[in-house]
C-alpha cells in the first residue's frame, strides 16, 4: 500500500476503496464479516454452557477421562469461568456416575439472587434409562460456586427452564415444576409443586408466559407426526420452531382459534425443510449489532448450533415472497455437485415420509447471488424484473 486517502461520498457510505493496478474497487464490510471468533482450550469434553450477566461468569457441565492401567474412568464436573478472561475460577465434582445434563441461570419468586441451577443424572451401567439424578442450585460468592441446595430427582433432569418465578424441569417422562422456598433455620430448597406424566421422553423444555412447549408437543396441545426431537424454541404465542434427528428443521402452529377441542390438541405443521445438520441447541438473539431503528432490527431471530452456528429469521410475508422468487430463479442458474437438485436436497426427509420444503427460504443458497459473475446476475436480475444493484443492495441490508 503506497497510499491512502479519505472517501465520504454519498452513494458509498461507510465504505473501503482499495487501489491495485489496472483497478479500483470499492465496498464496506458485512457486519458477519466483523464477528471475532477466539477458541478457548479447555482440556476437556464440554456438554452444556449457560452465562450469568450479574456475576460475570459462565458455567459449564463438562467432564475428562482419565486412563489408568486398568481401565478408563469419566470424571463429570460443574466449572464456573470468567467471562472475560475464560479462565477456570471455581469447580464443582459430581459424583461418581454423575453427568451434567442441563444448566441455566436463574432467579425465583421473592427472592433477589441470580443462581445456576443444574441438571444431573446417574448413568449406571445396568440401567438402560436414569432413575436418579439431581438438581443442584448454586450461588456464585466472591468468584466462587457454592451449593445452596439441592433435590434429589427420579430420572434424568434433561432439561431446566425459568417459569413465572419457579424451576421447571423435564425429568424422564415427566415435566415437574419446583418452588423456592424459606426454611425455619433460614436457609432455602426446592420444592415440589406439581408435576405433568405422558411423554415417551421429555429431552427439552421451553416456556412462554405461561405456555411449556416440551419437544414437539405442547402442553395444550400435539404434533401428532412424531420425530425424536434435539431442540425446540417458541417463536411466537402460537408458532413453535423444532428440530429432529434426521436433520430437519419444521414450525406447527397451534390452533388456539379451532371450532372443537380435538381440532384445538393438534398441532398444525405450517414448514418443512431439510437443513442437513444435526441441531443440538436454540436460543434467540443475533450474530450481528442490531440497532433499533434499522430495518433487520425488527425481524426476530433465533440462533442454532450444530458443529457450525446459525440463524433462523422470521420474514415479513412481503419481503418472503421476493426472496422466495429469487431463490426459485437461482436454482435455475445454480446447478448443485454433481447433479443434486435443491430441491431434492432441501425435502424434508424421514423414516415415514419425504416431502417438498416449504415455508422455509434457504439463506446461504440466496446469499450465493452476491459471488456470481456479472453474466449470472444479469440473467436472474432479467428474470426477476429487478436492477442487479438493487437486488445486491437488498440482499446486503
């Protein structure tokens, strides 16, 4: 670089010029583009992460084995980190057999402390399913975890959420709701409140108000297709986001405005799509800054991790529509490796049935438009009746 200067222009707001020979080229840079990835060694096989904003810390449900000449052991442990430097502040053993199944942070009814409260289960080998574990509540004091309480369970404690300030937890077949309360001597537990059996198995508990989506069925109501569920999240009061083992992503609906209560406990399936990755975990929030008053900041998102990350958006139905014509002319200029049509590898796929997606957009297919050549472009920008530099700038938003 021999030199630089300053560019305010109009047209090229926040924007880069870059001079090489025989060419200028001027661009900003995508706010994804911006994201600092640091990887963190921790020496050991991490199973669940939560953060807790007041104490500056996250904790983590973790184990490492250990080889000896007689055999290898699982050693499970609760580790508390600073969230700024990552460093190991304070643990907590399990016992033996004992695996961190959940963890979240939390606080409850007529009480102002911030907790984690984790979800254990006693793996033992002659058994084929947990009858034990535990939930442990700890308070983070002066950089350190201490146990305040805990509960002994009959199961495995899949899950944990908050619910109207109790602890609710997805135990084997069974969803048990616990409550905060004060002892005589002062000091606090858990106790049980009331409990709902009639699942195969609970693995994931969410909760809205005052609704409990658990897998794929809610509380009030069914998706009677079944599937062997990995995430679920609430995207609205009536609309609810899940994933399966067969990699596919689908929302139902509830129809809380149906005519008869059959109609009312099921479950309406309104999109499928194959994402082709398995899904271990939901949460809403972004990837990016999301300013107010900026046009994506009104479109809610939820993040997904597999071995990768990424982001569901809940569209408006006009802006879906035009996506959805684009992504329609891309599949006619995008031919996929070695013949596989998209819309072959975007059907929802299972055991029980193989169907077309739908109501879904695939966006990493939509973003490919930006890498075309200039020939590409111009053919779907014909198609789609739209100015090739609108539609860059529309898919740049």
């Amino acid at each position: 670089m021999t030199q630089t200067n300053p560019l305010y222009p109009s047209i090229f707001p926040s924007s880069l010029a870059i001079a090489k020979e025989g060419e200028l080229s001027i661009g900003t840079i995508d706010d994804i583009q911006k994201l600092h990835i640091r990887t963190i060694p921790l020496g050991e096989q991490a199973r669940r992460i939560c953060h807790q904003e007041q104490s500056r810390s996250f904790a983590i449900c973790c184990y490492r084995n250990t080889q000896t000449a007689a055999e290898e052991t699982e050693t499970h442990y609760v580790r508390l980190l600073d969230d700024q430097s990552f460093e190991v502040v304070s643990s907590y053993t399990l016992d033996a057999y004992e695996y961190g199944c959940s963890v979240i942070s939390c606080g409850f009814a007529e009480d102002a402390g911030v907790y984690y409260c984790v979800g254990t289960a006693y793996v033992l080998p002659e058994e084929n399913e947990p009858t034990k574990g535990r939930i442990l509540v700890f308070m983070v004091e002066e950089g350190k975890l201490t146990l305040l309480a805990e509960k002994e369970t009959k199961g495995a404690v899949y899950s944990l959420n908050a619910f109207n300030g109790k602890l609710l937890a997805a135990i084997n077949q069974k969803i048990q709701l616990y409550k905060w309360t004060l002892r005589e001597d002062g000091s606090r537990e858990l106790q049980s409140e009331c409990g709902h059996h009639g699942r195969i198995l609970a693995l994931y508990v969410q909760t809205r108000g005052d609704f409990i989506v658990v897998g794929a069925i809610e509380e009030l109501a069914r998706d009677y297709n079944a599937n062997w569920m990995s995430a679920v999240e609430i995207l609205d009061d009536d609309v609810y986001l899940g994933v399966e083992n067969n990699f596919n992503l689908f929302t139902v609906r509830k129809n809380s405005d149906a005519a008869t209560d059959e109609e009312r406990g099921r479950l309406e399936v309104l999109g499928e799509f194959h994402l082709g990755e398995f899904v271990n975990r939901f949460r809403h929030g972004s990837l990016v800054m999301r300013l107010p008053d900026s046009e994506i900041g009104s479109i809610p998102t939820v993040i997904f991790g597999t071995v990768n990350i990424g982001v569901v958006a809940s569209l408006p139905h006009e802006q879906y529509l035009f996506l959805e014509k684009l992504q329609s002319n891309l599949v006619k200029v995008i031919k996929g490796v070695g013949g596989l049509s998209h819309e072959h590898w975007r059907s929802f796929n299972n055991e029980k049935k193989t169907v077309d997606s739908r109501n879904f957009l695939d966006g990493d297919l939509i973003e490919s438009f930006l890498d075309l050549n200039r020939t590409r472009m111009d053919e779907v920008s014909k198609a789609m009746a739209v100015p090739v530099e609108e539609l860059c700038k529309g898919l740049r938003r």
